[in-house]
C-alpha cells in the first residue's frame, strides 16, 4: 500500500481532535504529492509538547486536553483511543507497511502542527514508472530519463528503476549511461528486483549482436527469482546461439509448466536449431531425436495456443521440422498452408511454402 490506512486515518482524527476551535479560521489541510501525504491542522500543539517528544522511543507527557468534548466524541465512534496513542499507532502501522518513518513537524510558534506520511518506495517507484512512460510515449524521451533519474538518485536499489532507464538509454544510444546505471546498482548491498537490470543490459548488447558481453552479463546473475525472468535468459541464450545452455533452462521450465505454449513453442525452436549442430556429427540419431522431439512440443503447442501469431509460427516450425524427419508430402503441406492460413500476410510463409514446392519438384523431376 501506498500509505496503510491506520496511519492515514490515526493521522486525520488527530487533526480533527487536536486542532483550535475557538476563533481559528484556517481549516485542517491534507495534501498529497507525488512522494507524501501531509496532514495539516492549526495551531500546533499545546504547550509542554516539544518536537523531542514525538521522536521514536519517547512518549507524549499528560498535559491538558485542548479539547475533551471532541476526544470524546471520536471514542464513542470509535475513531480514537486513550490519549496518547495516536503517534505511536502511526509510526508502529508506518513500520508495519515497510514504509519510511512518520515526520511531525511544527514551527516554534506553534502555528500549525503537520504529519507527514512519506509513501510506500515501491509506490514511488511504480509512480515514476507510469509518468516516465507517459513522456517516452509522447516522444519526450529525455524527459522520460531525466524523471527517472530524479527518482532513482533516492532509491538506487530499485532493479526495476535502474532497467527501465538502461532500457531508455539504450534506445537513446547512450551506452555510458546504461553502465553508469548498472555499475551503480550492482554496488548496492540490498536490492529488489535484483534481476532486472542484468536482464535489460543482456538483453540490448544481445540484439546488437554483441552476444560475448551479452553471455557474461547473464552468468553474473546472482539469482533467478521467478519463472518469468529464467525464461527471458532461456531466450536469450537461444539469440545468442548458446543453444545448449538454453536447452537445459527450457528442460526445467517445461518441467515446470508444461502447458505453458511459450515455453513449449520456445523448447521446440531450440531443439531445432540444436539439432542442426550436430549436422556433421556421425551419429545422426542425436539430430533425429531432436527433431522429433520438437515435433512432439509443436503439436501440444498448437493445442494450448490461443493467440493467432504463435498458432501460425508453431504451424510454419513443425513444417520445417517434418522435412527434416522427411515425412509425407501431405503432412508438410498441410502444416506450411495452417501457416498461411492464420497469418495470410506473413509473406515468409508463402515464400518458403512456394520454396519447398519447387525443390520436391525439381527432386522428382531427376529421380
């Protein structure tokens, strides 16, 4: 939660219960910024009620209720407690939430007493997320990086800050700051989503073809917190053409999920090209094996796929597949027009279908 709701409700029935009646105009004020909630009331509080009473492990003394009719009245509806309460119910919930430290704050006059509810981190970071998308989606892309910037010089040990700026700056071509970033990470002792930035900086220097960087980025990956993030290095092993390395982490994810179409299409497309390794290699069983374990993974992919695209793709492999396993004419065409049929646009279809047609003819033509 942003803020937990104890704290914000302890915070406003105070105001509610602590503030002036007699010929104060000023209302009690509650704002809500980007990083806080402040909580306002005047004037501040009574005498005897100094600002080292309100920090932690210290108690507010027994001085006289400003307003015992009010305090009252909250308790018959259940919104207050004993006196003296209400502050450590606010830092105790504060600290329950994972949430910074409440701040009480008043001028020596005591004009005003304000609570300040710093929010939840990962809010703050989740806030910054949705507006540097905003300014990277209307083309204000420095500005997207500059935003998550701000908010990153105060929360460093945000995995999922510090890969969404690696991943703006690799799209901006500024590679400098995509290692300030990561380098600055990975020097933190506790992190949170400690993954992320390992995967985006793997991910960009692999689809610019600088697969040696890429690898070693993905072997310094202290942990793999959940499936979704093994999977992603799986991938990207397979891009990088570590095709035994991403052979065994698909081995285990399909352990895992078995029905999961994605992991299933993605295993088999790694079995193919795995199996075209051991092209020279004497024994051919290795290669047919492999093949026709694919084989295998592409139909139960077709079965559990709802989605047009991967349906067509895993129609178009298992074609590939069944030449290479030399099966029947009619099973070959059969998976290469499936293919076309869910995705009529996708011209690499039809080419390789129009391909593989002429050269059985031309096979045929010379027997």
């Amino acid at each position: 939660m942003p803020y937990p709701y104890e704290a914000m409700e302890e915070a406003i029935v105070n105001a509610i219960y602590h503030r002036g009646y007699d010929g104060q105009q000023e209302p009690n004020k509650i704002y809500l910024y980007p990083d806080r909630m402040e909580i306002i009331s005047y004037p501040g509080p009574v005498a005897g009620i100094e600002k080292k009473h309100f920090e932690k492990g210290q108690t507010i003394p027994p001085v006289p209720a400003r307003n015992r009719r009010v305090g009252e009245f909250l308790k018959d509806l259940k919104l207050a407690e004993g006196r003296g309460t209400g502050i450590p119910k606010i830092q105790r919930k504060m600290k329950e939430n994972g949430s910074p430290e409440p701040i009480f704050d008043f001028d020596d006059m005591k004009n005003y007493f304000r609570v300040i509810l710093p929010v939840h981190p990962r809010y703050e970071v989740l806030n910054a997320l949705r507006k540097a998308e905003n300014h990277w989606a209307v083309g204000e892309k420095r500005d997207a990086i500059n935003h998550l910037m701000k908010v990153y010089d105060n929360q460093s040990s945000s995995g999922a800050l510090a890969s969404q700026v690696i991943e703006y700056a690799f799209h901006m071509s500024d590679v400098t700051l995509a290692r300030d970033i990561f380098n600055t990470f990975i020097k933190e002792s506790k992190k949170s989503e400690e993954s992320l930035p390992y995967l985006a900086m793997a991910r960009n220097y692999i689809t610019r073809g600088e697969y040696v960087i890429g690898m070693k980025i993905l072997k310094e990956i202290p942990i793999f917190p959940s499936i979704s993030d093994k999977l992603e290095i799986a991938i990207l092993k397979k891009k990088s053409r570590d095709f035994k390395g991403a052979h065994k982490l698909f081995s285990e994810l399909f352990t895992q999920n078995p029905d999961d179409p994605k992991i299933i299409h993605e295993f088999a497309q790694t079995k193919i090209r795995l199996a075209k390794e051991y092209r020279r290699h004497r024994d051919s069983s290795i290669k047919k094996k492999l093949n026709k374990e694919a084989s295998e993974l592409l139909r139960r992919a077709l079965s559990l796929s709802n989605d047009n695209i991967r349906t067509a793709w895993c129609w178009f492999d298992l074609a590939t597949t069944l030449q290479l396993l030399d099966e029947s004419y009619e099973g070959i065409e059969t998976a290469y027009l499936n293919s076309i049929a869910v995705l009529p646009n996708e011209n690499h279809f039809t080419k390789s279908y129009e391909n593989w047609k002429r050269n059985v003819k031309q096979k045929r033509k010379y027997k």
